[in-house]
C-alpha cells in the first residue's frame, strides 16, 4: 500500500495547499457577505443552522420496551426543560429517572458546547401560537425547550424460556430501547410563528363561492 508518512500523505491529499487556501478564503467570504445581506440567496436551511441553535442528545441502550419509554417521550415533547425535568420528577414510571439523566446531560451539553440558555436573548416579551394552537408568552429568547423526543428499538439483552402446558415452550425477549432529544432555544418558536403568520397573510380571505365564468355548460348542473 501507500506510505503512511506525513508528508506523503500531505502529497496526495492536498495536492496544491496554496489554492486550497484561496478556495477556504472565499467560501469565509461569501458566508460573511450571506450572514450581513438581506437580499442574499442563502437556502432558508442554511440561513436557520447559521442564525439558531440546536442540541441532538441520545442515550445509551434503556432495559426498557419502546411501549413503555414512548409515553415519557411524548410526555416531555414541546415542554421546556425544567418542565420536563419537573413531570419526571412526579412521574411512577422506572424509567423516568433515566429519562431525568439524559434531560440533565443534554442540556450541560448545550450550554458548555453550544452556548445555548446563557439568558442573552432578552428582546421583550411577546405573544406567540406554537404549532399545536397554545398560546405563550416569551421573554428570554434563549431559554431552552424540547423539540423532539423519539425512542429507538435497541437489540435484544437477553432470551429466556417460558415454559407453557402440554410440554410446550416459547422464548421471552428482553427488549432495549433508547431515547432520543432535540433541545432548541424559544427563538426558534418566535421564528416558526412568524412564518406562520406570514403564510397566512399572505394567504389572503377565502372566498366561498367565487364569482368565475361558467365553462362547459351541460344540460345538466356541473358546478
């Protein structure tokens, strides 16, 4: 095989080092001029990855089935985190004190490497609809909420025996599931809100029964 040395690899990875430096200086420089242009034609994707942040946390492998974990993801879905840390709190389930493990280390998580919920987001409150019609009220726009919550169906930890009438017998599998969060800051619910009052704006009234030419006319009715 090829030599594994740093310079022959330098050689065959980066051929020509002085135009990968002039093709990384104008990638900086369109990103910069996209981020202060308005008017730019930065894909609406790219712009949000740019402008908001985003946590994506899983857990390890739960000694759990997916019919019982699923109930404390939905439980927690769209709440904020210490919301979520509280419903766990109360919560009888077994696995609700995995569940408030894995809320504590996502959100240290977000904090020491996204910087999200430092409370440098305070632009006055304001009124907003989430997606499910709930109305809220947001004041620090960097608070943190849970976005998504999903279990995964893991491997099976064991197999065991069940033994059953007229010598019969069938295997018992042990199921494992994890847990999967998405942590984003309340600026993203102002965002989707404006959005979707833009849409709808932008929509105009409906029109019940618009006033248009008769086409086709049939001997019977046929509008």
């Amino acid at each position: 095989g090829g030599s594994l040395v740093k310079e022959a690899l330098a050689r065959s990875v980066d051929p020509d080092p002085q135009a990968r430096v002039r093709w990384e200086r104008k990638i900086a420089i369109r990103q910069v001029k996209n981020g202060t242009d308005a008017y730019s034609l930065e894909p609406r994707l790219a712009r949000i990855a740019r402008t908001e942040r985003s946590l994506h946390s899983k857990s390890p492998w739960l000694p759990t089935s997916v019919k019982k974990l699923v109930h404390l993801a939905r439980q927690i879905q769209g709440k904020n985190v210490e919301d979520a840390l509280v419903q766990m709190k109360f919560s009888k389930k077994k696995m609700a004190a995995e569940v408030t493990t894995q809320l504590k280390m996502a959100r240290d998580l977000a904090i020491a490497e996204r910087g999200m919920g430092l409370g440098q987001g305070q632009e006055g409150k304001m009124e907003i609809q989430r997606k499910d019609g709930k109305w809220m009220t947001v004041g620090d726009r960097s608070k943190m909420y849970v976005a998504e919550a999903w279990v995964n169906k893991g491997p099976v930890r064991a197999k065991n025996p069940d033994y059953r009438a007229r010598g019969r017998m069938f295997l018992k599998e042990s199921p494992s599931t994890s847990l999967s969060v998405v942590l984003k800051e309340h600026k993203t619910l102002v965002r989707e809100h404006q959005e979707r009052e833009h849409r709808r704006k932008k929509q105009g009234p409906w029109v019940h029964l618009p006033d248009r030419p008769i086409t086709a006319q049939r001997a019977h009715y046929s509008w």
